[in-house]
C-alpha cells in the first residue's frame, strides 16, 4: 500500500507538471510528464516506499528465512574467494542473458526496443555495482555458497557444485530476463495514458470512464509487478527461493506472452474472429452497459489487487513465500479468476457480427481452451509450491474447505463427481521437471 501511495503521488505530480514547472520556474519541458523517463521514475516512487516500509517497520532484512546473520559479519578475506567466485557467475550470466537477447530480434523491434534501450544502460551499473554488494552480504550470509556461487564454480571448473543448484541458478535468471525485458517493454505506454487522460470528460460516458479505470489499475499492476521483478534481494526477503521446476509451468506461462503468446490476433487461441466486444451488442442499452462497466472494473481491480498484495515478491513461475492475505483468502488464483472473468464477459464469445453458428461456437470452444491454459497454469504453480513449502499445503487444504470461491468450487466438484469411482491425485513431483 505504501508503494501505491508513492505511486499515485508521482502521478499526480507528473499530470500537474506545467503548474508546478511554472510556479517554481523550472527549466524543461511545461507539459505533463508522459514520456518513457517519467513512466521509469514511477518505478521509484512505488518501489522506494515498499523497501522503506519493509526495512523500517516490517523489519524483514532480520527474518531467518533471509539466509542472514547480521550479528555475526565475516571477515572480507575468509569470504573474498567465495564472492570472486559468484561475481564470476553472475557476471556470466548476464551476459549469457545479453547474447539471448541479441539473437532473438523479437528484441529489436516494437516495444522491445525501448526495453533494450534501458537494459542496455543498466548493464553497466550492474556488472560494477555487482562487486561491492557480494563482497559485504557475503560477510553476513549463513551460506554464501549460494545457487550463484554454484553456476560459477561450475565455470570455473576448481571446486565441487551442486547441479541442482545450478538449474535453480538458471531457471531463476530465465524468469527475471524473460519478464523483466517483457515488463521494461509495456511501462511507457499505460503510464502516458494515464498521465494524460482526462478523467472529469468521462464521467458521464459509462464506456469512456470504465476504459479510464481499467487502464488506471493495468497501470497500478505494471508498475508493483515491475519493482518485484527487480527487487528480488536477499535482505529485502524477497529472493527467489525456487523458480518451477516444471516443464508444464514453463510452457503454460510463456504461451501467454509474447513473442510465444497464442491468444493474439489470428493466433492459434485467438477467440475473437468474426466477433466484436460487449460495447457493440450492449449500444443502446444504457443499463446493461453501466452493468457491464462496473463488472469489469471490478474484475480489473481484484486483478490489481492481486499484484499488489504480492507487493515486493510479485514474479511469475517462482516461489518467494506464501502468501494467503488480500484476495488470496477467497481463492488460490484470484488473478487468472479475474482476469478470464474479465474476458468472457468482455468478448461474449457466443455472439457474432456474420450470425454464424460455426464462428460462435469456434469462439466459445477456444476462449474456453484459453481458459484451460490459465487452469493449467495454476495446477503447475500449485505443484510447485506444495512440493516446497509446508505453509503452502496447509494453505491449500484449508482453503480447498473453507475459502469463498475454492471452497464453493471444491464443493460443486464433489457434487459433480458424486457416485463416481474415486483415483487417488498424482504424488507431488510427478509432474515431470524442466530439468
């Protein structure tokens, strides 16, 4: 909340720039602050907040499950060797990560570009910057021997690692070079809408104020998801504890962005031809479309509400902790809920503009199979988490019983499924890993 405080208070000073920049006699530009700069320095206005918040009153750099020890600092030379050997495999493994970046010219093109622009300028301040950081939390972690020091003992070829934490090392760079690029490359556009929409011209148009809204909080979920992408820190107690092991997860998630999406347009989940959204069939009704609005908005918001609840530790395909507050108490995946919500009433698949029955029913077949996708995302997730983390399997019976949606969901499976043989669920970890 502290980071959507911080969030809303750089908004409202970039809407009101040509003021501010007039009464204090600035130099720069007297307009709005709408460009990609502007979007980049929200980034710090919410993600600054978050890391004062949880430093200063949470305290979660004491927690043990930080893997620190701060009463007891080393001393640099028993941990000098050590850090030499993890910066060597960071080191190497961004660079492995710029090389896949130049060889995959989706990079290079659209809105991608802007995203390459900022890593490229980064990188920098990375490699340098790497060096001083190992050098002092080495000195306080309980094992510095760490995933990262695995990967480059590994390069290094003069000490036994572990191969197992050398996958964990790689999946969790793939999942942080692979959204982190994707994320970078969508900021600049929602934050120059927002910026520069004209809120008080929409009131009394339920459209126009809906599509405000909505875009208003895909704002507010790019920008809390984009800290938690960055700030996965050890003293932050933040870290990527283990990123899915699962080949499943892996291929379930990435078919839902670019440039491996398969739900854009002409794509092979592409459940939109020959139809056309919920503001055409509802025109002319004022009622329903103020329904329908309003729907959407609060689907958009619980959508929202999800990321920033994750706040600091918000990542696809990871674990960095459970988490059961906000709308996790209702059901387990209240994201994919929402956000497919949001779309069978926003498309209304079964309804289309050649009145063809064979485009209805393809539309209705294939946002359900996308549906199916983002179920099968949750499955992988769920698998990955129980196999991790007691607090999780403990969450997940309790809330299989008693929460709102997975309880009444539970319950209507058993309803369904009355008078059938029962099998027993697959043991956790058969699902086969990526690795």
């Amino acid at each position: 909340m502290s980071g959507l405080v911080g969030l809303a208070l750089w908004v409202i000073v970039c809407r009101n720039w040509a003021g501010i920049a007039d009464a204090f006699a600035l130099p720069g530009p007297h307009e709005p602050l709408a460009g990609p700069s502007a979007a980049l320095a929200a980034m710090l206005f919410s993600g600054l907040p978050m890391v004062a918040w949880s430093l200063l009153v949470d305290k979660v750099h004491l927690r043990a499950s930080t893997g620190i020890d701060w009463a007891n600092p080393r001393p640099l030379r028993d941990v000098v060797d050590i850090s030499i050997t993890k910066v060597a495999g960071l080191w190497a493994t961004w660079s492995l990560l710029g090389f896949v970046y130049c060889l995959c010219r989706w990079y290079w093109r659209g809105q991608y570009l802007f995203a390459m622009d900022v890593i490229s300028g980064l990188a920098p301040l990375l490699f340098i910057g790497t060096i001083p950081y190992v050098l002092w939390l080495d000195r306080v972690l309980v094992n510095p021997r760490d995933a990262s020091w695995h990967f480059g003992a590994m390069l290094i070829g003069r000490e036994a690692y572990d191969k197992a934490e050398v996958a964990h090392h790689l999946r969790a760079w793939a999942v942080k070079g692979f959204f982190c690029a994707f994320m970078f490359s969508i900021i600049p556009g929602g934050f120059g809408g927002v910026v520069q929409m004209n809120y008080a011209a929409v009131l009394g148009d339920p459209l126009a104020l809906g599509n405000a809204l909505i875009e208003t909080m895909f704002l507010v979920d790019v920008q809390i998801a984009m800290v938690g992408y960055l700030l996965t820190m050890k003293p932050l107690d933040a870290q990527i504890r283990s990123a899915n092991p699962y080949l499943g997860g892996w291929v379930a998630a990435l078919i839902c962005y670019p440039p491996f999406i398969l739900m854009g347009s002409g794509g092979v989940l592409d459940y939109r031809t020959n139809g056309a959204e919920w503001t055409f069939w509802l025109q002319g009704m004022p009622v329903l479309e103020w329904i329908w609005v309003v729907a959407m908005v609060v689907l958009t918001g619980i959508y929202a509400w999800a990321t920033v609840a994750f706040g600091l530790r918000f990542s696809n395909l990871t674990y960095r902790g459970v988490l059961t507050n906000g709308p996790y108490a209702f059901t387990r995946h209240p994201a994919y809920l929402s956000k497919n919500a949001f779309w069978w009433i926003s498309t209304l698949p079964w309804l289309t503009t050649t009145h063809s029955m064979v485009d209805a029913i393809r539309n209705t077949v294939i946002l359900g199979l996308v549906s199916a996708v983002y179920f099968w995302r949750a499955k992988t997730e769920e698998a990955h988490l129980l196999a991790e983390d007691a607090k999780y399997r403990e969450y997940h019976a309790w809330m299989a019983e008693h929460g709102l949606v997975t309880g009444t969901l539970t319950k209507i499976g058993r309803m369904l499924t009355r008078g059938r043989p029962r099998t027993e669920p697959p043991a956790i970890g058969a699902v086969h890993p990526a690795e």
